[in-house]
C-alpha cells in the first residue's frame, strides 16, 4: 500500500518527538494508543451508536422481508430507506477496526526499519526488546499444525483476551438477531478474530504486539463507556426525559404555552 511507507516515517517521527520528553519507547507507544484513539473517537462512537440502532431494527426489517419476499430489489431499497431513516448503516461497525489495520503495519514497519527500536527496553524484566518478541518462557522447539513454537509469549495471550472482551461489548447486528444462520457465523467470524490475531502475530515484535493490546483494551473500555451512555440515553428518553428527535423516527415534543395570567405574575 502506498500510504503504509509515508505513515510509517510518519510514526517514527512522532515517536522519537515524545521520546525526548519521556525516553521510554514502551511508554511512547502507549501515548501513542491514546492519540489515535483520541482521534478516532467520533467515528468509533458513530459506529456503535449505528450497530445499536441496527439492532433495534429486527422487527421492521422482518416485516420488510416479508412484504416484499418476491421483489428483492424494492426489498432492498426498503432497507437502505429504513437505514437512512434510522440514522444505521450496516457498514459502520467494522470501519475503526480496518482503519486501525494500515497503523497497525506502518508501526509494524516503523519498529523494523527504526534502528532506535532495536533493543529498547520497557520493563526491566518484561518487554525487554521492543523489536523482538515477549518471550517470558522459553524451550526446545515443538511443532503445531501451522507453525512452531519455542517460547510462551504473553502479549499476544494478553492480546486475545482482549479481543475476546471487545466482541463481548460489541453490539449484535440486527440482521444476525433476525437470521439464527447468521448469528452462528457472526459468532464464529468473532472467535476467528479472537484466535487468529494472536497466532498470527505471536512472533512479531513486542512494540506491536504491545500497542494492538493497549489499543484493543483501550477500545473496549471507550465501547462499555459508549454502550453505557446509549443505554442512559435510551432510558431518558422512553421515560420522556430527553425529547425524541426525527433522526430517532419520533416527533419532538412540543411545549405547550403557559396560561396568559402566569406570563405576568
């Protein structure tokens, strides 16, 4: 990709500016989480408020299917109509994620082309070389289906733990609630996710194995503080407290006027 070899000096840059003040790369990759997390919060709060409103679309998008089970063209002309509608898109839930993958391989490349890197110690007796893999336990070499492995490496276990945690926040599609089919895949595709990131990048270097935790984690504390402020939200307003607005398919609620001798007391 063109963008990862500009984005890569990019973060080397960056990380040597921050190192100057604080001459630890383990916590300048943690600094550097929370500045793309921080940038990427309107979007990642987007996405989940539109899987929320997917998910409460089951019914609608049943009665659709119904009406218009001989016609899937105008069937799914309803369904981008009632998305837009809603203020949902099917298409939102997955976006943070894969705009994250890009910083994921210039970091990748930064921490391989970074002669600072090499060597740089976090702990003093965990992650003492950010360029090379976490191993806190080490032996002889035994063979698995896919690969070999020859030592216990901790941030890629750490990392699936996160992963694991985030799905478990991740708001359900409405179109898996609705198809028993689909939700067994979706359920599948999550432990894929869960199990497949960590094996892939089990012998990868502890500065990126190290930031996709930090980011991970930090991205399901920002999706349970999300989740929860949707849920507050959703309470006030079925209890009248915050006024229903179009984009949530309702009218706003109108004041009514005060009688003409109260304007004057």
């Amino acid at each position: 990709m063109a963008v990862i070899r500009p984005l890569a000096f990019g973060i080397i840059w960056l990380m040597n500016i921050m190192y100057r003040a604080l001459p630890n790369y383990g916590i300048v990759i943690i600094i550097l989480v929370f500045i793309v997390r921080l940038l990427m919060h309107p979007l990642t709060k987007k996405s989940q408020v539109s899987m929320s409103k997917m998910g409460k679309l089951t019914p609608k998008m049943e009665e659709i299917k119904k009406k218009y089970a001989n016609d899937k063209v105008e069937m799914n002309r309803q369904m981008m109509a009632l998305y837009k509608e809603q203020g949902a898109s099917p298409f939102l839930g997955m976006l943070p994620m894969l705009l994250q993958m890009p910083i994921w391989v210039a970091l990748y490349t930064a921490i391989d082309a970074s002669i600072s890197l090499r060597g740089a110690r976090f702990l003093p007796v965990w992650i003492t070389d950010l360029s090379a893999p976490d191993s806190i336990v080490t032996f002889p070499s035994i063979s698995l289906v896919l690969f070999s492995i020859s030592a216990i490496n901790l941030l890629p276990i750490l990392m699936g733990v996160a992963f694991y945690v985030q799905q478990k926040l991740t708001p359900q599609q409405a179109s898996a609630a609705a198809n028993p089919q689909l939700a067994q895949q979706t359920k599948m595709m999550a432990i894929m996710t869960t199990v497949l990131f960590p094996v892939m990048l089990y012998s990868a270097p502890s500065g990126l194995n190290l930031y996709i935790m930090a980011s991970t984690f930090a991205g399901a504390i920002e999706q349970y503080v999300i989740k929860k402020h949707i849920e507050q939200k959703d309470k006030a307003e079925a209890v009248g407290l915050v006024a229903v607005t179009s984009k949530t398919g309702g009218k706003v609620k109108k004041k009514k006027p005060k009688p003409f001798f109260k304007r004057y007391i």
